[in-house]
C-alpha cells in the first residue's frame, strides 16, 4: 500500500522488486507516482525507463533515460539503458557511442554493466563487439564464470570454436554449477561429433536447467544409444515429463514423445545400434505439432543457376539428392555434414536442426537465394 510519506529510495526500492518479479506495468505505474512527488529523482527516471524497455515502449523508455541525463549527463546506467534503446532502433553508432561513454567514465571494471553492455549487443547481433565488452568483463574479473561463458557464446556464434571451446571450459572450471555453460557446451561438442564428450556433460545437468528442447532431445538420443536404454527405461521418463512442459504439452502427451522418438517417420522402427542426429528427432517433433494448414511452399535460387520449388523438408531433399558425395545419408546426417560444409565455405554459422534454419541460414551465408 502507498504511503504519502515514502521516499524516493522507497519507491525506487519496490519498483526494483515489481521488476524482478516481473510485474512491469505494475513497476511503471508505481515509478510514475513518485515522479510526481520526486520530479528530480534520476534513480526513478532510470528505474522507468528500464521497466518501459521490458516492456518493448522503446520511445517512452529512451525519454525516461533521455530525462535522467538531463539531471545528471554522466549516469552510467541510464547512458547504458539509452544505449540499448538506440541500438533496438537501429542506430548503431549512437548506440555504441553511449556504451564507450560508460566504460570511458571509469565503469569498465563494473562487471554487471559490462556484461549488461555486451548482452544488448549480442541480443542485436553485433558479435564482434559483444565479444569486445565480455573480454573486457572477463580481463576484469577472470573468476566470473558468466563473463568467460558469455566470451564463449560470441566466440561461437563468430564462428570461432576453439575459442569457444576454451571459454565455455574455462567458464565450469570456475563454477561448476553453471549450467547454461555446460548445456551450451554439450550442444557444441555435438555438433561436432564429440558424442560421449556431450553426454558427460550433458549427464551433469538436471531436467529443469533446459529451457529449450535441443540439449534435452540429444541427451535422450545419446542415453539411449550409448548406455543401451529402452525407449520406456525409467532414467528417460523426466527428461520426456521436461520436454512436454517446454512444448506447452499436456504431460500425458509423455507416452506419446517416447513413441515418436522410438519409431521413424514412416512408423518403421529404428535401429538401437545406430546413431541418429537431432536432425531426424526434430523433424518428428514438428510433425506431431502439424495442423491441418498445408506446408508453405518457397522457391530458393542455387549459386549454379538451377532451381528448385517446394517445402523447406522438399528443398532439403532436392539438395541431398543432388549431392553425390551426401546423397545416400539420411536427411538428419545430411544436414549436418553440409551445414559444416557451408560453415568452413563462408564462415557464417549455419543450424543442421532443421529443414528452415538450414535453408534460411543458407541464404544468409551467401549459399542460395530464397526467391518467396
């Protein structure tokens, strides 16, 4: 309940709680009404113009970080949340010309607004410079295991996998619970071939730490390869209750998952001696969440001049087929190979997970060309 006697600090101190609670329309509302008992608080300034960022108000958050620096030009956080603002908007240059204000300030040993720095510019794909801003956290504070495992995401996402590699390593090494490092590099070690390397990661993870299905599917793939598990083992069914929570599935879809997973495509079973890649998992995936709306059909350019129309799932066939070194592999196997392929050509990542995000990041690459 509001008091008329709250200071700005107090409610500087209960937006800051609303916001980490996630509560941002109640956060501006309350930093609102102290503004208007505390006009000249830039603290309330700062605090609104973070909770109208959540809450993607852009141009009402860069008036609100605009306003705090009108009362004090030198604000690291308000010239940090400006800058974000700016580069959500796509003004680079701005952008980036308020981050080198802050660290010029004196503010490139704060490791949370360095790393709050080099994130914006990650979320906005300006890699080489979010690696700079990690760099810079991690040379600060090298036993901060988030600044070396946020130098090893833009290290791969640059392409640079020995590089990652090391960081993401050094990043456990400091804090071995640090499970986003570890899923990331379970991911990373299989795509390149380090099948029971991933495991052992993988193995030290728990249901809860996965927020995206990738790792939990490979994980299932490798158990039930690896240690010869039964598509209804007991050890796999957390992993499947997981799975279906992040599918916004009903539980009882669980049976379900484990039947999908243990049989191909076409219904025909798998063979249990044989590795499959997640390629061939994720495809089935999206087929049991299939509506009855007929596949898009798009038609992609090659760098020979040929061709080709249909699905993404057609488009990826038509490029196996056409592919004498490849065309025998299953089109999970495909796509990793010619993903790698396309990644040691141009440089530029390329995802082996799907039918679309290989095509799409293809065309990025420089590989073909998507037409519609």
């Amino acid at each position: 309940m509001l008091s008329p006697f709250w200071s700005s600090d107090e409610f500087d101190e209960r937006a800051h709680q609303l916001y980490n609670e996630g509560q941002y329309e109640e956060a501006v509302e309350l930093l609102r009404q102290g503004l208007t008992m505390y006009p000249d608080a830039v603290e309330l300034h700062v605090g609104l113009g973070y909770a109208r960022l959540a809450r993607e108000e852009f141009a009402w958050a860069g008036r609100a970080f605009a306003a705090a620096l009108a009362l004090e030009p030198n604000h690291e956080d308000a010239l940090a949340g400006l800058g974000e603002i700016h580069l959500k908007l796509g003004r680079a240059a701005a952008g980036m010309a308020c981050f080198e204000r802050v660290l010029a300030l004196g503010f490139d040993e704060d490791l949370d607004i360095v790393l709050q720095m080099g994130r914006a510019l990650f979320r906005e794909g300006y890699l080489e410079q979010a690696h700079r801003f990690f760099s810079i956290a991690r040379r600060s504070h090298d036993d901060s295991a988030e600044a070396a495992a946020c130098t090893g995401y833009a290290a791969h996402r640059l392409s640079r996998e020995k590089e990652a590699l090391h960081w993401l390593r050094r990043a456990l090494e400091i804090d071995s619970a640090h499970a986003e490092a570890r899923i990331y590099l379970g991911n990373l070690l299989y795509d390149r071939g380090a099948y029971e390397e991933a495991l052992a990661e993988f193995d030290q993870t728990e249901p809860d730490d996965h927020w995206d299905e990738l790792g939990i599917w490979r994980l299932i793939e490798l158990k039930k390869t690896v240690y010869r598990l039964p598509d209804d083992d007991p050890e796999l069914k957390p992993w499947l209750v997981r799975l279906a929570d992040l599918a916004g599935e009903d539980n009882a879809t669980e049976t379900m998952l484990a039947e999908l997973e243990a049989s191909g495509p076409g219904g025909t079973a798998r063979d249990p001696s044989q590795l499959e890649l997640f390629g061939t998992l994720l495809t089935e995936l999206q087929e049991m969440r299939k509506t009855s709306r007929p596949a898009e059909v798009h038609r992609v350019l090659f760098a020979d001049g040929t061709a080709c129309t249909g699905t993404f799932d057609e488009i990826v066939l038509a490029m196996r087929d056409g592919d004498a070194t490849l065309s025998s592999l299953p089109v999970g196997e495909f796509l990793t190979h010619a993903a790698h392929r396309g990644m040691e050509q141009t440089g530029f990542y390329i995802p082996s997970t799907d039918p679309e995000s290989f095509v799409r990041a293809s065309a990025d690459a420089g590989l073909l060309k998507i037409v519609r």
